[in-house]
C-alpha cells in the first residue's frame, strides 16, 4: 500500500475525531514567521547602509 495514503487515511481520521493531531504546530509556524521577519528587516538594514 503507497505510504502517502495512510498518511492521509490517518490526518482525515484525525479531523474527522476532532483532536489535535498536530500539537506545537502553530508554535512552529509562529517561531519561523518571527524569524523570517527578523531576517527580512536585518538584509534590508544590513543593504540600506553602504558605506561612502
């Protein structure tokens, strides 16, 4: 049987329950948006001052 459908047998299960199948996740997602945003603004800062 392929791998990904039971994968994806075991997420719809999951949502069908109710539960959360993926504690931490929104951890994870806000801990690479933060530092994705800190990168941004340091390339930026780090371009905008040449020096003369």
């Amino acid at each position: 049987m392929n791998i990904s459908l039971l994968g994806a047998a075991g997420l719809q299960d999951c949502a069908d329950s109710g539960m959360d199948c993926m504690d931490g996740f929104g951890a994870l997602v806000l801990l690479y948006g933060g530092g994705f945003i800190l990168a941004s603004i340091w390339i930026s800062r780090a371009l905008s001052e040449r020096p003369m």
